[in-house]
C-alpha cells in the first residue's frame, strides 16, 4: 500500500474555549496541487501551522512521510507564512544564504532564475523592498527548496489582481516534480485553473475533500461557484482566528 504524505486523523486544536479543529480526518498524495479553502475562521492556518510544528494538536495526530512533525518532517517541508518574519536591515542575497546554509535542499540556481525572473536585486536591503516585493522574495526562498510539502499560507492576499496570476505561475513552475502543494486562500477563482484537489473546512471542520474533476462533473459548475453556494450563509468574521 502506497503510504500517504500527509495523514491526519482524528485531528482537533483548541485556543482556550475556541475550538479551530474539530476531529479532521485528512489524507494528501504526493504530486498534487491542492486548495486549502475556507472563509476567514475556518482553522485554514491553524492546519497549516500544525503541518509546520509550529502548533502542537490538542488531540488526534499528523504524520507526514510517516513522521510526526519534528526534526525529520522539517527537512520535507518548505513553508511559506501568511506574514512577513525576516529583519530589515538584512539583504535578498542574505536570505539566499540563510536558506542554503539551512537547507540542504535548497538549490541556489533556482533561486537566481527566481530572483531574475521576479525582478528581486541580491542587493537590495529588506526594508527598501516595497510589500509585493517582499513577498515576491519570500516566495523565492520557499519554492527554491526541493521540498516534498509546500505549504502556502495566502500567497496570493496581499497583491493586486495582475500580480495574482504571476504568482501562481511561479509556484505551478518551480515546485518539485514529487512534491504537493498546499494552497491556503479563499481566493478560489484566482487558483482554481491550477488546483488538482480542493480541501473545503468551516469552522475547523472538514466538509468536502474532492478533486477538482470530480467537482466540476458533479456540479456542472467550477468550484469556485461551490464555494460561494456553501458558504453564502456565513458571515466573514474577518477575526484573529483566520491568523490562527
């Protein structure tokens, strides 16, 4: 039996008396693009974090690789965050060779054709890069690793509608042939075109995991238009809990 990448089972997360995830039970193959989809306060980023280890679960359990998260599950992922974390006063070039340093999969080619490609000077200090940029250059760094698990937490929420599609063009191009791509955004129309799968959570509860085939055929509509029917009732709470 082919073992899974990612496997979650019965998995749940608490902060005090908010409940982010309700006993969700997950499976991810490898070679897939896939939508992490929600509205604001659905545990999208609480997921990911978890994925991470960067939260521990309050119940249940991840593996990834057959690993729980930990020293050996680091060296599959390559996570990019929903904020910027890097000190200003450091240079593009100097990310560059933090992440070599750090990573042993991380492939400096790449990472040049990257910074061509998305117009990043090595030179250039963090604190003169405009908030696009920044995040054109975090992209770099993540999708420059040789990764199994790339998770993305809205990669694509704080850039105008044209840089959208160059976005999602730089990831489609630069992940590894073997690795999955977790996308986390409630922009559905801007990735649908790529998405082999949609993971749909509300309130921290699972409610659909289908490919995106299968959607449509189901439907007679994209998934997108699944995704407004489902939720049309919620309110977009717009809270701290989409940060988690």
């Amino acid at each position: 039996m082919t073992q899974e990448l990612v496997q979650c089972t019965k998995l749940s997360r608490s902060f005090g008396d908010v409940q982010a995830l309700r006993e969700v039970d997950l499976s991810l193959s490898s070679g897939r693009i896939i939508g992490l989809l929600g509205p604001n306060g659905s545990g999208k980023t609480t997921l990911i974090k978890i994925l991470n280890g960067l939260l521990q679960p309050s119940a249940g359990e991840v593996r990834i690789g057959g690993n729980l998260p930990g020293v050996e599950t680091k060296k599959l992922v390559s996570y990019l965050p929903d904020r910027g974390y890097f000190p200003d006063w450091m240079r593009v070039g100097d990310m560059i060779d933090l992440f070599a340093d750090f990573y042993a999969d991380f492939d400096r080619l790449k990472a040049s054709e990257m910074c061509a490609a998305l117009g990043l000077e090595k030179g250039g200090r963090i604190k003169t890069l405009s908030k696009g940029t920044r995040e054109k250059m975090q992209l770099m760094l993540v999708m420059s690793r040789q990764a199994r698990l790339y998770l993305l937490d809205e990669p694509i929420a704080g850039v105008d509608p044209a840089a959208r599609e160059f976005i999602m063009r730089t990831i489609l191009t630069n992940y590894s042939e073997d690795g999955t791509v977790l996308i986390s955004t409630h922009l559905i129309l801007d990735v649908e075109q790529v998405l082999d799968e949609a993971v749909f959570l509300r309130q921290g509860q699972l409610v659909l995991h289908e490919s995106v085939d299968s959607i449509r055929d189901r439907t007679n509509g994209s998934v997108d238009q699944l995704f407004r029917e489902m939720f049309r009732a919620q309110a977009w709470n717009g809270g701290e809990d989409d940060a988690r």
